[in-house]
C-alpha cells in the first residue's frame, strides 16, 4: 500500500474510533483498568453475612416464640424453616464480577452474563429499587443496582471500557444519560472518599 494509501486508511480508522468515543469522553474522567484479571464486588461477602444475621435472627425468634407458647412441633419448625429459607432468597445478594468485556451476576439460582462490547441497550429502571439494565446483541441481559459500581471502581472501569467498544462498533446508541449519571456520581464519591482521607 503506499504512504498516501496507509494514511488515508490511517485518517479514516481514527474517524471511525472517534465517532465511537464522541460522547463517551463525558464520562471517561477514570482511568482504565489494569489489564488482566477480573474484578469483584466488594461488598457481596458484607451483605450475604447481613443476610445470613437476618434470616438466622427471624428463625430464631420464631422458634422462642413457640418455645415460650409450648406450641413448639415438627409441623411449624417445618414452617418457620420454609418462611426463613425464603426470607434467605430474597435477601441474598447477586455477585457481581466483570472482565474484559463481560460482566455476570450471579444469583442464587442462576447466572446473568452480559458482553459489555456488544451492548445494545443500557437503561435505568426507576422504582423502590433502582436498577441499570443492560442488554447485548446476543440477548444477553443483566439488571443490577448502580450503587455496585459506585462501591467498587474496578467494575465500572470494565463496563466503561466494553461500553466504548459498542459504541465504536455502533450498537451502542443510546444509553448515554444513565452512564453520564452514574460516572459523575462515582467521581464525586471518589472526590469526597479523597478529600475525607485528606482531612480536609
């Protein structure tokens, strides 16, 4: 190919790539990962031992009243054993981890997995609990609580980065608004957690 050749075909990638990132950089205050590895949330273990206190403290409380009652029997052990193995899964937490253009939740019963670089869909689900949900075009679909990644920075490095790559493949068109949202909330908190460690 000749030099007039190699920087046309030089200029046009750049023209693509910065089509891709052109709305992106709004939020690309944070440095990328560190390559290798995939990250996990950090307050998973905390919440499931919460969980584990509370199911186990209801259980408990439970069984005294009967005790109390003397109407302790197999019949409503079984009971109490059932509403506190339900009370269980409600309260358990998803695990979150993500990788190099993945990220998973993992349930108690199932694994959720998107790939992040193929994203299709990112919106935010607004009710008692928010949620951010993202769809990929493999159909993959995966709803989490945004404060996972305002609580572990790591992950939002790989969502930001597999985000950026479907954009500049183009599947990615909307979706902005939520990701802007969550990436200044994650820079304020990582102002205020630096200012804090600071004194000041």
């Amino acid at each position: 190919m000749s030099a007039t050749g190699a920087t046309g075909a030089m200029g046009a990638t750049d023209a693509t790539g910065g089509a891709g990132h052109a709305g992106m950089d709004t939020w690309s205050a944070i440095p990328p990962p560190v390559p290798g590895g995939a990250a996990h949330d950090r307050t998973w273990a905390p919440e499931l031992r919460a969980a584990v206190r509370c199911t186990a403290g209801l259980f408990a409380l439970m069984l005294l009243v009967d005790l109390a009652n003397r109407t302790l029997e197999p019949g409503r052990i079984a009971c109490w054993t059932a509403v506190a193995l339900v009370l269980f899964a409600i309260l358990y937490p998803p695990r979150v981890t993500a990788g190099e253009h993945w990220l998973a939740s993992r349930g108690l019963l199932r694994t959720r997995r998107v790939r992040t670089d193929l994203l299709v869909l990112v919106r935010r689900s607004d009710g008692m609990a928010p949620r951010l949900v993202l769809r990929d075009a493999l159909g993959g679909r995966v709803e989490l609580d945004p404060k996972v990644f305002t609580a572990n920075p790591l992950l939002w490095h790989h969502l930001d980065q597999g985000v950026r790559r479907a954009r500049a493949r183009g599947l990615l068109r909307c979706g902005a608004a939520p990701l802007q949202e969550l990436a200044d909330r994650i820079d304020r908190d990582g102002a205020r957690a630096v200012f804090d460690a600071s004194g000041l």
